[in-house]
C-alpha cells in the first residue's frame, strides 16, 4: 500500500530564506506527484506537477524534483515571503486515477 | 470563469440526517472525485468517477453515496450509516488519464450534531 510522508510537519522561517519541503513514497511505481498548497479553511491549489520520466519542473519561485527511484520529493521556495504562509500538501498518483497523499507541512513566514 | 464549484460552503445537520452535497465544474473534465479532510490527516478518498453513469469507491466509502448522471455534476450524499459525518468535503475533477493534474473546489464543511 502506497503511503506518502512529508517532514516535518511544521517549519518557520524568517522572510526572504530559501527553504525545502520534502516528500516521500514507499512505492516507486507512481504516474505523476503533484504538489499542493491551502490555505486555511480553503480548497487546495495545484502549485507543480512531475511526471514519473521528469526530474523537475519549476514555476516562479517554486521548484519540485522528483526522484522516483529513491521515492523522494522536494519542493524548493526561493526567497520566501508572508504570503507564502500556508499548508503544502504532496500527492501521488497510483494506479486507477487515485492520488495519495501526504499530512502536509505548515509554513509560516515570519515577516 | 473556468472551474469547480462547491455549494454550500458552510453545512449543518442533526444526527440521523441524509445530506447531499453539491460539485459543480465547467472545466469540461472527465473525472471527478471526492475527498475527506480531517485534522491531521491527509485526504482521503471517497467516490470517484472517470465517466457519466459510472463511479468506484474509494478507500473510505462507507456511509457515503454518489450519482454520475451528467458530465459536470458529482454530487455526495452522507447519510446517516457515516458513524464520524463531520468533516471537510473537498470535490475535484481532472481529465481521463493518469498524466493529468486534478483540480480542486472550495470545500464544503459539514458539521453533524
């Protein structure tokens, strides 16, 4: 059974530190791994998604990798600000379309 | 304005009580599923579908029931069987096919008292 980890489970930084959120899997046979953020109370908002024959891929400040093999993910934030602050979820796809996913790091950015 | 819709925001019902809730999409997407969130936990899935008049279950789909009838629509209902009803609802749809993204709505809160 597919099961995700994400560590740690919180982290506080000060404004403008670059900083890393990782993931992990236990079975390398996944589709894709798709990074997530959400605010309080709200929906999720898809950030990055990696295909299983990516090793990353970027947005902005945003840059996820993913390294099947050893079942890790990283998601790097350049330069980090307030509004940063939120909950980062990571989810794999396994196999008949279900996504499985990680508890979540919750990032607070300390002005 | 493309995406999901999740009515209402906000829910309340007494034990005992059928509810359904509402998921919308206009991103013409094939799929579409539901999920559970609770404190300290990850998503969990409940109902998805990948075409009109079908769906599976999830890995938590006890208590729950889903219809499929048109392509845009998913709507849940919790029924009274759901032993632990109150949570956060959360709708997504994406296209068919394992390389696509999956998009969520709002969330719906439900709370059972």
């Amino acid at each position: 059974k597919q099961e995700v980890t994400q560590i740690p489970a919180a982290l506080s930084v000060p404004e403008g530190e670059n900083l890393v959120l990782n993931c992990s899997f236990t079975d390398s046979a996944i589709y894709n791994l798709q990074w997530f953020r959400q605010d309080p109370g709200k929906g999720l908002t898809s950030l990055l998604l990696i295909q299983s024959s990516q090793r990353e891929q970027t947005s902005g400040r945003l840059n996820a990798s993913l390294d099947k093999s050893s079942g890790r993910s990283t998601l790097y934030i350049a330069a980090s600000q307030p509004g940063d602050s939120a909950t980062y979820l990571c989810a794999v796809k396994t196999g008949s379309e279900k996504l499985v996913f990680g508890k979540g790091t919750k990032l607070t950015v300390n002005p | 304005d493309g995406g999901i819709t999740q009515s209402p925001k906000y829910l309340f019902r007494k034990e005992g009580q059928n509810v359904t809730l509402s998921c919308e999409q206009n991103l013409n997407h094939d799929a579409m599923y539901w999920y559970r969130q609770d404190p300290g936990q990850g998503l969990r899935l409940i109902y998805y579908s990948q075409i009109v008049n079908d769906f599976q279950k999830g890995d938590i789909a006890e208590g729950y029931s889903v219809s499929r009838e048109k392509k845009e629509s998913f709507p849940l209902t919790v029924t009274s069987a759901q032993k632990n009803p109150t949570a956060f609802y959360l709708c997504a749809s994406s296209m068919a096919g394992s390389s696509y993204e999956q998009y969520f709505g709002p969330g719906t809160r439900l709370t059972v008292t």
